[in-house]
C-alpha cells in the first residue's frame, strides 16, 4: 500500500461539512425551541413533537462533531499529503530508529483508513438521523408532506450509501 489515494484528500473536506452540518442542528434546535412545535404533543403521549425532533437533532449534531474529529485524526496519519521536504526528514527518522519505512507507510495508512471508516459511519448515521429530526419538525403541520420530505431523504441517502 505505498500509494496515495484520492479519498485522503477530501478528509478535510469532510471534517468541514461535518462541523457546517453539526450547526445546522444546533439552529434547527433552537427554532424548534422557539416556535410552537415544541408544545404539540404526539397524541395524548405527554412526549412532544419538539422534544423528539430535538433529540434527534441533538444526537446528529453529536454524530456530526465525532466525525469532524475522527476525519482531522485521520489527517494526522496521513503520510501521503506531507509536503516532500517533511517526508524526507520522515524517512530519515524511520531510518535511524531502523525501522521499515514500507510497513511504517502501510501501518499509517491503516491507521488513517480506520478513522475515516469510523467517520463516514458518525456522518452517515448522523444523516440519516437528521431525517428522522426532520420529520417530527414538520409531521404536527403536515404528515404527508414529514413523510414525503423525510422518506425521499432516506431513499437517496441509502441509495447513495449501498453503490
């Protein structure tokens, strides 16, 4: 595995619409808090539509932050993106301490591959959970329209997860 992939460059990406998404929650969660949403019960449960909207919200913004994180750790490993002068004094290093600089390559890299698959796994959770949030924002106004929104949402989402 001495090569770069394409996938190591978009880490940081990801880690940047991790954090945009996890302020989206939170602003979703303070506009459900503030609007009448967050008083409608879900028939005589005592549970609201807010508070479950909120929790899932809550658990995505979580979701979304653990995934930032996990994608910038991932970055830490990544020895392909190094600039050539540091890869140098890297190979250098590895040298001196004896070791192999193929299996330190390969045992960064699966460090690396590590933490993105636990990422993409938060990001996608986290999404699909935001859909979960999504309908019982808007299922008190209209439950045709919560299932619509929030099944097309799922569809596309499972689609894009399982090609």
């Amino acid at each position: 595995m001495s090569t770069g992939h394409n996938w190591r460059e978009t880490l940081t990406n990801f880690a940047s619409i991790s954090g945009v998404l996890a302020g989206f929650c939170v602003t979703f969660i303070a506009l459900i808090l503030g609007g009448p949403i967050a008083d409608i019960q879900i028939c005589t449960s005592g549970v609201t539509f807010g508070q479950v909207a909120v929790l899932l919200f809550g658990v995505s913004t979580g979701l979304f932050i653990s995934a930032a994180e996990l994608f910038l750790h991932a970055k830490e490993f990544d020895v392909f993106s190094i600039p050539e002068p540091y890869l140098k004094l890297l190979r250098e290093d590895c040298e001196e301490k004896k070791k192999d600089w193929t299996e330190f390559e390969d045992e960064q890299t699966k460090l690396c591959r590590h933490n993105e698959r636990l990422g993409r796994r938060c990001y996608n959770v986290a999404i699909f959970i935001i859909f979960g949030g999504l309908f019982f924002a808007t299922a008190p106004y209209s439950l045709p329209i919560a299932s619509l929104v929030s099944g097309f949402g799922i569809i596309i989402e499972s689609w894009q997860l399982l090609r």
